[in-house]
C-alpha cells in the first residue's frame, strides 16, 4: 500500500505544479498586449453578436426605419455595374455621385446574393468595427487595454447609437466607425510630417468624401479644421508656430491633392455640379423640423440620449425612455461619468489634445441642442445664413462630436485610476501633467500634521485610502456597466426582426415577369396608418408590428428592377410636379384621367396594395384607361393603356404660359394629344417660342413671356425668405402655390401672415429710368403690404380676390434710379396673407424693347393661340386696387380676355324640376350667396334659365351650397 500512496503524492504534486505552471502562463499571456488584444476584440464582437443576434441568426427581415431603403439599393448592384452610374432612375430619374461604398456593396452583393443578409452583415461589421477602432484609437494615447476597452464600449454602447441601430442609418453607422482610424491618421502624419504618412491620411480622406454620410463628412470636416486651429495655435514648448504651421501645411497640401485625385470619380463631377439635387445650396429643411430632433436641455446632451424615434415605436415606444434599464438613474450617472472625465483630463492632462477635445464636445453639446441651447439665437441665424446648415434637420446629430471626445476622456480616467489601483509610482506619474507631478512632490515634503491633518482622528490614511480605492473601483465598474444599462433593451430582445408578409411582395414578384422597359406607380397613403390623415398616394412609410419602415412598394425595385415613382426623387422640378399631383389632384379627385399624364413618362402599371383601403384606392380605381390585370388576396395590379415607352418622339410642340394646372385643362380638349404636342414650359425654356406648333396660355399671359425672356434679370423672392413653417413670425419660402399647380417662376414663393418685414437689396448698373414690378398673389384672405423703395417710392396693396386665386405682374411704378445698391422693403400689415414670386427692375426702354421682340416672335410664328380660361374668372369682381393688373389685347392675337362679363342669369325666366321648403328656383339667380335653391329628394333634377332675346355666353358659374347628387350636365 505504500508504494500506491507514494504514487498518488507523486501525482498530486505533478497536477499541482501543471496547474501553477498553466496559471503562470496564462497570467503571463493575460500581460500580454496582443493577448489582451485578442480578448478585447473577442469581448466586443461577442457584445455585437448579443445585439445582433436576431439579425444574424434569423431569415426575416430586418427591422428598422431606413433599413428597407437600403436593401433596395442591391438591384443597382446586381448586374451592368450600376454602382458606377451618374444617374439613378428612381422615379422621373436624377443625378447622383459615386460613392465607393457601392463598390463594396457590389463586391458584396455579388458573393452573397441575399441583400437583406448583406444588410444585416454590413450593419453588424459597422457596429464591431466602431468598437476596434475607439479601442485603437484610445490605446494610442493611453497604452492600456482596459482604458482602451472603456472607450471601446462608451463608444458603441451608448444610446445616439443605439438610436442609429434601430433607425438602420447605415452610412452614419458606417462614418462613424471609421472615423477614429481616419483621425490617427491624421494625428500622426501632424506628429512626424513624413510623406508617407501624409498618403495614408490622403487615403482615409478620400474614403471621408466618398464613403461617408454627406453631413458626416461636413460634421468630421469642421472637427479635422478645429483640431488644425488648436495644433497651431495650443503653446508649445517643443516646436516654435513657425515650424508647426510648415508641417501642417505640408502635411494638408499632400493630403488633400492626393485625396482629391483618389476620390477624382467624386470630386471632379461635384466642381463640375453634375450633383446630386441634395448637394444644391437652395435644399434645405425647415426650422421647425429641428425641435423634434434637437436635445431639450444639456443633461440629454451629455448622457448621448436618443431622439431619433421611428423605427421601432411599437415595441420600444419612445426610444427617449425605453432603450434604458427601467427605474435607474443611468442619465445623471452618465453625466457624473462624462464631466468628470473631461475634468480629471483638463487637471492631470493638460495638452492640446484635451484642450481640443474639450472645445469639440461644448461646440457638439451647443449645436446639438439647435433651438434650444444657450445660443438659439445664433443657431437660428446660422439656420438661415449659413450656406448648407439648413440640410441638418436632425441636430443632434452632431453629437457624434462628443461621443468621440468621450472616448478620450474615459480612455484617460480608466488609466489613471487603473493606475492608483495598482499602486505604480511611476505609471501613476506619468500619467499626470508635469505641474500636478510638481504638487505632488510638495505635498510629499510637508510636515506630516500638514499633509495628513486627519491622522489624528479616528479616519486614518489607510482609511482614506481604502476608500479611494473603493470608489475607484465602483466607478470603472459604473463606467464599464453604463452601456449596457443605457442600452439595456439591446441586449434583453436584440436588433428586431420581421417577417414580411407574402401578399405584399407577390404583386411585385409579378410586374417582374414583365421584361419590357417602364416604371410603376406604387399606391401608399398615410390613412392607413396614422387616424385622420389626408389621403396622399405616394407616402413613404408604412407600419409594421416592429415600428415605422420604409413601404415596400416605395423601395421595390430590387424586387422587379423597375424604377417606382416613389416622391419625384431629388430633382426639384419632378418633386413639385409629383407633389402637385399628390397633394392638390389626387387628394381632391380633379381629374379621372391621370394615368394620360402618368403613361407619358413611362408608368405602365398601378400597384394598389392589399393594405391600402382609403380615398386614393378608389381614386386610381376610378381612373380611365386602366385595366385590372392581377388581384389577388385584395391587391391590384392596373395596367395603363396611356403607357408610352421611355423613347417617343412628338411631331411637334407647344409653348405653355403658365404652371401645372395647365395639364388639367388640356387633358380636357379632347383635339388635344399630348403624345402628338411635346409642351415646353415657358418658366423652363422660352426661346423655343417662334416654332412652337400652339402657345398656351394658362394662368399666364403677355407680360410674363416677357418677363421670362430677362429671367436672369429677375430678383427671386424667395431667396430672401426664413427656412421656416412660421408664416406669423417670418416672411418665408413655401411651395404652396406650386403644389396647386399656379404658375410660379421659381417653384417657392415668398410667403407671410404676420406683421413682417423683410429687405431685398438691388443692384443698377447705371443711371436710369427703371420700371418696378412685383409677381404678386392675388387670392381670398390677402393683408395689406406695404412697398417702399428706398426713400422714393412707397405705396400700399391689398391683392384681395374673392373666388380665385393667381399669381399676377403688377407695375408698381417708374423711377429714376443711379448706379449702386438700392433696397425695397416689404411689409405684411398681419391682417392676411401675401405672397411675391418675382420683383423685376429693368429700364424701362428695356423692358419696351423686349416686348417689341416677343410680340414680333409671336407675329413671325405659325403658332395658333390657345388661351385657357377657369369659369370663375369670368366673374372675377377686381381687387379693391388703383393697380392694373390685368393685360389689354395687342395686336390681332387674343392674349388675354378683356373685362370678366356680365352676369345674365337675372336677366332670364328660371324654373326648375321641383323645389323644396320654400327654397324657389329664383334664389338661384338673385346674385344673393346667402338665398339658394332646393329640389325635393330624388332624381333626376334640373333647373332652367330662359331668355327672351339671344345672349351670349362666356361661361357658367355654379356655387354649391351642398351637393348630393354624384354627376351634373349643362345644357346650352
């Protein structure tokens, strides 16, 4: 038995010693940086993989406010290198830039060939790599992992981002997670000034250009341009300004030829403005959109708290107070966090990096805050003089700012208190600045009834101690566990999901059977999902059991690769002709022939959905020339037999004077063929005149074709407006009246309510005398404005119309200018609206000169004349105005009518088919709008004017009190 015993000491003692020896190893490779490399990076992709679990594991689709705009994006890649056009066909088509993410897109799209398992992919990629990079960035300048891995999660696992996730903002998510890599980049080519370096950051700027969200790469553009300023300017004792402003130089000259080349598929087109609409100087977005979108007060701007709420409202509500753990005061402990970094790095760390950190973060915190910060008031004058400021609708956005700031600070106080903890003397030293190591020392030499005036009482150092190292402790706990608590629903129910229901992609799975080239129309309207909302057919959104996502339809072309009409895309002129039709011929059934205009650009086919139930099914089911061609499980599929292919040539063309309501009455004369007569409008090209097969004139008349001719000496009004919904507080720039169709020359009208006033300056060329003109609105509920220029002129005008409404030149006089800038103020007296589109000074020889020319284009022409007139302009009652606005006749051309007519319906014998409760036939001719006539219930009715002599009619006018009966007909 012995020799067993011994045997079983004997192997005791070698497991013991494996076990020492394992552990030594481990503990030596845990010391190991690229060891713990390896185990932090392991540590955030399996954070990423807990959020992303539904994604990556699961075959549904994705959930997420834009998620499904980006999804469609693969039928650009999928063939014919689409990813490299200039040109993107979504609905009426536009110009688009070269991003070289498309390329990875592409490169991706073809290994995979799922693009919802890219999406998903690319967004779990985006969120890990968000992670290395803060930790690569933080151990640059801290030489810790855990510091590192600190900053790694402060940066991913706070809410800003969160909300960016569950939105699906992929090229934020994308920007923003390369950006710390880009940033070292440029750090060390600033440090070292060496070429080589300087070609690395070249690189990563192209990729800025090319690869990042467009207010991403302004955001980090300003910040690159601040940390320069602070890198100048920050003393130093190392390098004199001189030097530093030789290296900095070069380091930017190398960098940004070398990028602009890189990036030449980019840059090249933009200098050459084949952009984008987006990229033009007059996109922007109103103010008010902001206050939704903009942090209320500086504790949600400190804590990085999420606004941006669409995406996921049915299982989160408001991602502004369900992302968190529920009942814990994670919001103060994440400021107590936040301001005690900054603070601990500007005490113990002060160099230019911290002074730039801390600049960025207060400029982050104040323009995130937008409206309401300290500084409103300049956020609100930025909002309007700013080139570019207005396309920030989602302010808070540059908070982004301050989360990689934090990521500095945070990385700073973990090294720090990691190294009080472990007690290293001189790893606790150097991390301080020299001046705190200085205060050290001398605290070190007092008397120790100085240095520790507490020994005496019952707290000792060693007690004070300990709780140092208590707290210090608690708060790399608190920091490392903020995350997770602030994003808390993350990881309790992950990234969500949905499962599309099959009857919505069947109609689009069946135009795809379809190879000929067209488009389609995709019905959606907001009545479906939101209660009271006006119908409207080409809304965006639809509401699944997650939250708010992008419609299918809307994005459906990767199902069938055909181009949707979607909003009218970027291009302005498309987006108000789409808007025309959505918001003032659809929403009020003018017409049940749309699908004429509709087939001449190309749709072919009307998806109405199984979920569409409202106003705008019946509309498009209303429509002639539509033939129902698929209904399954209660979706349509109509096709249109006005379709006309993309290419078709037109015999000939008409010059239209006048805005988009022209369509409607043109739609009307049945000798008219649109696909036989191109039409010109007159605001978009008015040179083509002399050749034109008719001259159309709609709500337009002599003088705007002559106005048109000197466009570019026009003032555009509404370039003086405030980006603004505020028409009491402001004169703004609205597209009111070109969404119903009126004839605007530059889409927007300066607009206002309220007691306002606004100044537009002028330029003369020379002495003169010079006419003073004003493309005024006349219509019901007009104010009085007032009109002064300069200190020579001033008159009053009330453009008040009673059944109509118009857009119309008015003269307001003739003076004699001299050369230099010259000013006419406006001013709303708040009584009603007004509104101006143009303001013309011209000399007054000029302006006879070019009317000479118009009318003898008009006499050398072959064109006939088709004027259009609105029945309820025959019985305009004028303006209480001394102005003129209405045009005589020239010539043997009947340019505008004379005079409205007489009203001759009192002058005849009336009767009618029945009349009700004393309602007679009478009260309908009596010109009284406060008598009427009734019939007695059923059909059919009908009343009757007779005349004893002949009389000739110009038109008919009827005012409805209520109608009940579906159809009328005039008799003549």
């Amino acid at each position: 038995m012995k020799p067993v015993l011994g045997l079983k000491t004997n192997i005791s003692e070698t497991t013991c010693m494996k076990i020492n020896g394992a552990s030594i190893f481990l503990l030596k490779a845990l010391k190991s940086r690229k060891v713990r490399l390896i185990i932090d990076f392991g540590i955030i992709t399996l954070i990423g993989l807990a959020i992303f679990r539904n994604f990556l594991f699961s075959s549904c689709w994705p959930a997420g406010g834009d998620v499904l705009g980006w999804i469609s994006r693969a039928y650009l890649f999928g063939h014919d290198f689409r990813w490299a056009y200039t040109w993107r066909p979504h609905s009426f088509g536009f110009p688009e830039n070269i991003y070289i993410v498309d390329l990875f897109y592409m490169i991706l799209h073809f290994f995979l060939g799922d693009p919802v398992f890219l999406i998903k992919l690319v967004m779990f990629l985006s969120f890990i790599f968000a992670g290395f990079s803060a930790y690569i960035f933080a151990f640059k300048y801290t030489r810790n992992n855990l510091a590192s891995l600190s900053a790694a999660l402060v940066y991913t696992l706070n809410q800003w981002v969160a909300s960016q996730l569950t939105e699906a903002h992929l090229a934020i998510l994308i920007s923003y997670a390369a950006f710390p890599i880009i940033f070292l980049l440029f750090d060390h080519a600033l440090e070292n000034g060496k070429i080589r370096h300087s070609l690395l950051f070249s690189i990563g700027s192209a990729f800025l250009i090319t690869g990042f969200h467009p207010e991403c790469t302004v955001i980090y553009g300003i910040l690159f341009m601040l940390f320069v300023a602070v890198y100048l300017f920050y003393p130093s004792e190392v390098e004199p300004f001189s030097a530093r402003l030789k290296r900095a130089s070069k380091v930017i000259a190398a960098s940004f030829v070398t990028a602009f080349f890189l990036a030449s598929f980019f840059t090249f087109p933009f200098i050459l403005n084949v952009n984008a609409p987006y990229f033009s100087p007059s996109y922007h977005y109103f103010l008010e959109e902001t206050y939704g979108l903009s942090y209320r007060n500086l504790v949600d701007a400190i804590s990085l708290r999420a606004i941006e709420n669409w995406g996921y409202i049915n299982v989160v509500g408001d991602v502004y107070y369900g992302l968190a753990l529920p009942n814990f005061p994670i919001y103060a402990l994440l400021c107590f966090i936040s301001i005690l970094a900054m603070i601990i790095a500007l005490i113990f760390r002060r160099d230019r990096y911290t002074a730039f950190f801390t600049i960025a973060t207060f400029v982050s915190w104040i323009i995130a805050m937008g409206p309401y910060s300290f500084f409103w008031g300049f956020f609100v004058w930025g909002w309007n003089n700013i080139p570019y400021f207005a396309v920030f609708r989602a302010v808070s956005r540059w908070i982004i700012i301050a989360a990689f700031s934090y990521t500095y600070f945070i990385s700073i106080l973990v090294n720090m208190l990691t190294s009080y903890l472990k007690q290293e003397k001189n790893g606790f030293k150097s991390s301080l600045s020299p001046k705190a190591k200085i205060f050290e020392r001398k605290i070190k030499n007092k008397p120790n009834r100085l240095r520790n005036p507490i020994c005496t009482s019952s707290f000792s150092v060693a007690d004070f101690k300990e709780v140092m190292r208590v707290s210090c402790v608690f708060l790399i706990v608190a920091i490392f566990l903020s995350g997770f608590i602030s994003c808390a629903f993350l990881f309790g129910q992950g990234l969500q999901v949905y499962a599309l229901p099959q009857k919505y992609l069947e109609p689009y799975h069946r135009i795809a059977e379809d190879t000929e080239d067209f488009k389609v129309v995709t019905v959606n309207s907001p009545e479906t999902w939101i209660s009271g909302a006006q119908s409207d057919f080409a809304y965006a959104g639809m509401l699944t059991d997650v939250g708010w996502w992008h419609d299918i339809g809307h994005d459906s072309p990767f199902l069938h690769d055909k181009p949707t009409l979607q909003n009218g895309g970027w291009d302005f002129s498309c987006r108000m002709f789409v808007d025309f039709l959505r918001f003032y011929v659809a929403r009020q059934t003018l017409t049940d022939e749309m699908t004429k205009l509709l087939g001449l650009f190309g749709y072919k086919y009307i998806v109405i959905p199984c979920y569409v139930n409202g106003e705008e099914r019946s509309f498009f089911l209303n429509q002639k020339g539509t033939e129902i061609v698929y209904n399954s499980s209660g979706s349509l599929i109509l096709k249109n037999k006005y379709y006309f292919p993309r290419f078709f040539t037109a015999e000939n063309y008409s010059t239209v004077v006048g805005g988009l309501k022209s369509l409607l009455s043109l739609m009307k004369i049945e000798s008219f063929s649109f696909e036989e007569n191109a039409l010109i409008f007159a605001d978009k090209n008015c040179n083509l005149l002399e050749k034109s097969q008719s001259i159309v004139f709609a709500d337009g008349s002599l003088i705007d074709l002559i106005m048109l001719s000197m466009k570019n000496s026009l003032i555009k009004a509404s370039d003086y407006g405030f980006k603004s919904l505020n028409t009491s507080k402001y004169w703004v720039s609205l597209p009111s009246w070109g969404t119903a169709g009126r004839f605007v020359y530059w889409g927007n009208t300066l607009t206002t309510y309220g007691k306002n006033v606004v100044k537009i300056p002028f330029y003369v060329e020379r002495d003169g005398e010079y006419s003073i003109w004003i493309h005024l609105g006349f219509a019901p509920n007009r104010g009085k404005l007032t009109i002064t220029v300069d200190d020579l002129f001033y008159t009053e005008v009330r453009p008040q119309t009673k059944f109509w409404s118009e857009l119309r030149w008015v003269n307001l006089t003739c003076l004699n200018l001299k050369e230099g800038v010259h000013t006419i103020t406006l001013k709303n007296d708040g009584t009603g609206f007004n509104d101006i589109d143009s303001i013309a000074v011209i000399e007054t020889s000029k302006f006879q000169e070019q009317k000479m020319k118009i009318l003898e284009k008009i006499e050398n022409s072959k064109a006939y004349i088709l004027y259009l007139l609105e029945a309820e302009t025959n019985f305009l009652e004028n303006p209480d105005s001394i102005w003129n606005f209405e045009q005589p006749s020239y010539s043997d051309y009947l340019i505008n009518s004379e005079g409205t007519g007489n009203n001759i319906a009192p002058l005849g014998n009336v009767s009618a088919s029945t009349e009700s409760d004393m309602l007679l036939a009478e009260n309908a001719v009596d010109e009284d709008l406060t008598t009427r006539w009734a019939s007695m219930k059923g059909m059919p009715q009908w009343i009757q004017i007779e005349w004893k002599e002949k009389q000739k009619i110009r038109g008919v006018k009827i005012n409805f009190e209520w109608a009940y009966a579906k159809e009328y007909s005039i008799q003549i």
